[in-house]
C-alpha cells in the first residue's frame, strides 16, 4: 500500500501525522500515533540519523555497499562486531570518474520507534520538500537541525546545540558548519545559496538578529514542518525486527492461502465422492433389486442341473455302470490282479482289489488314465497297503474333470 502520510517528531514533544503541511493528529508515541495503520512513514529523527557525503570512484553498482561500509568504518560510525549496522545510501552526481553518495547511518533506535505494520522508514530530513536556497533549519523534540541539500536528497544533516532558539548565536553556529564543509571535496557543489526555515514561534526581533548574523538569505519561513505528498521509506533503514515481522506475516498469508487451497480442494473432492458415493449407493440398491428378481430361477436353475447330473447316467449309456465296468475288465492285465468291488455313484466310480505287487497297481491305475473311454475321467489312488505275503490292497476312485463328488 503506498504511503500518504508521515509520523513526525514534533518541535517540542510528541509526535505529529502530517498530510502534506496538514497535521492530521498529534500524540506522544508514533504507536499511539500511526496505530494499526498501513500507510504510514515513520520518520527517523536527526537525533539518531547521521547524514553525510562521501566521493567514490565509479564502479559496478553491487560494490557500493561494501565500498561504503568501509566509509562508515573509517568515520567510525560502524556497530560493533556481532551488530548489524543499518544505513543507506543515495546517489546524487556522478561523472566520468567520481560519484558522489548521501549516506545515512542510523544508531540506538529506541523501540517506541519500532512498529512492525508500518510502512517504512527514513530520516526526517528525507521527508520533507527539497528547501529553496539548498538548506532548511528545522526544530525536532527541543533540538534544532540543520540540513543541507542536493535537489531533494539531504546531503549533510547537523544538530546545532544549544536550546532550540532562533538567535544570532545560531546563525553564527551554521555558518561555522558551512565554513567547515566549504572544503569538502563531496558538497562542494552543494552548498546553499539560502536557509528555509521550518521552526514555529520565533520572534520578530530574534528572527531579524538571526538574518543579519547569517550571511544568507532567508530563503523561506514557515511555522512548522511540512511533508512530501508521496513519503516513500528506505528498505535499507527498516529495523530487523520490522523486518522479521514482515516475513513473518508473509509466511503466515503463505501458509494461510495455501490451507484455503487445501480446503478448497478438500471440499470439492469431499463433494465428489458424497455425489459418487450417493450414485454407488443407488447402484448397489439397484442391482440387489435386480438379483432379488432374478435368485429364484437362479435356485430353481441349480436344482434342475443337480437333477440332471444324477439323472444323466440313465440317460448317457456311456455312464452306464455296465458298459464302465466293461471298459475296466479291459484295462486289467491277464494275470496278478484280483477285484473285490466295483461300485458306482452317480458318475463317480469307486474300486477296490488286490495286486500281486505295489507296482502292478500303480501300473493298472495309470493304464485307466491312459484309456480313451475314461478320459473325462480323474484317477486317483491312495499308497497301496503291503500285506504279509507281498500282496498290495489297493483302492481307486475314479471322478469327472472338473466336477464335485456326486451325491
């Protein structure tokens, strides 16, 4: 959501939401202020902001960063080791050789300044219009600053000390800070022509005292500060833990559209197989319907062929038990076996008899498989049992392929 509106540090206490030059609420805390809020940037007052200019060769763009952290080593405005140092940078002039960077280095940010929904952050100096003149004089908390500008972007940002009065001693406190910066290879070209100033009750004569000892002319003079109709923050300036946060929701709206996914998913698999699961139902009713019409021919089918099957012999004379005992004396050998009964059941066809050895039995038995006339017929035959005098009692049981016993 882009931002509209800025929360910034008062020139006493507190802290103001600005709309443009608009206040559109005051309160002491910016969490009191921005609230729940989305479209709100915080301003980092000057107090915990150090801004300044710095000259560099020209080179890639992705050694910027490291080139000046260097910078902020050498100026000693580094955190500690184990610390994260939070500054960014920006570009102002560039040629053929040189570019010329503001950098900002935030330090000890209290946490009443820390809100993880807002919309980003940036120095107060950065907030506001580009001053006419090059340079604006502005009050926050009880402290004056002092900013210098290249177009829009501060360059050199300076608390004055002191109390927050506009006088002669303040003026002659700006002009040491410009006589300082005079040689300064990176402002060179940005030293103002004139001061805007944005403090709030400053008297007549105070104001007079102030233009005489400046040596610039007042290019502007407001009662208070005044906002950028479109405040952007710094992504490099957002605190870790604002940072953390905004991941954290992110993960959270991740995991949070995915569930809904899921469920969505779920839902209408769930309704599949409900509409499925109720056609199945029908179905299965449907075809138990349909077999309860039909079970009694089923049944009355099954009785007929049980009939049958005992009928049949009567009917088949290839089952008459005459012409299958007929078929049996042939595959007999002339000499060694003895029949004691021959009986039949149905179809089914049980033997039992002695062989002069346990071999003439197993041969008499796999002489019936062999027959043309039982060969719809299964053989079977236990191991024979011995007797004394080498005899074997046999027994063969002689039933259809593919067909249960007869009853």
């Amino acid at each position: 959501m882009s931002a509209q509106l800025t929360a910034f540090p008062a020139a006493t206490s507190g802290w103001l939401l600005l709309k443009g030059s608009e206040v559109i609420a005051r309160a002491d805390t910016p969490v009191e202020l921005a609230g729940r809020r989305a479209d709100v940037v915080i301003g980092l007052p000057a107090a915990f902001v150090s801004t300044f200019s710095v000259v560099l060769p020209v080179t890639d763009s992705s050694l910027h960063g490291s080139m000046i952290y260097a910078q902020l080593e050498k100026r000693g405005f580094a955190a500690p080791a184990g610390q994260e140092t939070v500054y960014d940078f920006v570009s102002v002039k560039r040629d053929a050789s040189e570019e010329t960077f503001a950098v900002s280095v935030v330090s000890n940010l209290p946490e009443e300044l820390i809100l993880g929904n807002a919309t980003g952050y940036a120095p107060t100096a950065s907030l506001q219009p580009a001053p006419a003149g090059g340079a604006r004089l502005w009050c926050e908390h009880g402290r004056l600053v002092f900013g210098i500008y290249a177009g829009d972007v501060p360059v050199q940002v300076q608390k004055l000390s002191g109390v927050a009065e506009v006088n002669a001693a303040t003026a002659r406190e700006i002009s040491l800070i410009l006589l300082s910066l005079s040689g300064d290879e990176a402002l060179k070209s940005s030293l103002p022509t004139g001061v805007e100033m944005n403090v709030p009750d400053v008297g007549v004569e105070a104001l007079a005292q102030f233009e005489e000892a400046l040596g610039l002319p007042l290019s502007g003079r407001h009662e208070g500060v005044a906002s950028r109709s479109n405040p952007e923050g710094r992504e490099r300036l957002l605190p870790t833990s604002v940072l953390q946060s905004r991941r954290s929701k992110r993960t959270k709206r991740k995991v949070f559209a995915t569930l809904s996914v899921l469920l969505v998913a779920y839902l209408v698999l769930a309704s599949w197989l409900w509409v499925k699961g109720k056609g199945a139902v029908r179905e299965i009713e449907s075809l138990e319907r349909q077999i309860a019409i039909v079970e009694p021919d089923v049944t009355r089918i099954q009785q007929v062929e049980q009939r049958w099957l005992r009928l049949e012999p009567a009917f088949e004379k290839s089952w008459f038990p005459l012409v299958q005992l007929n078929r049996f004396t042939s595959a007999l050998p002339g000499s060694g076996v003895v029949v004691r009964e021959f009986r039949t059941s149905g179809r089914s066809i049980r033997i039992r008899g002695q062989a002069r050895d346990v071999q003439l039995a197993n041969r008499l038995i796999e002489d019936l498989r062999g027959m043309d006339g039982f060969a719809s017929y299964e053989w079977s035959m236990p191991n024979p049992s011995v007797d004394k005098n080498n005899t074997a009692t046999f027994e063969i049981e002689g039933k259809p392929k593919n067909a249960g016993a007869d009853s």
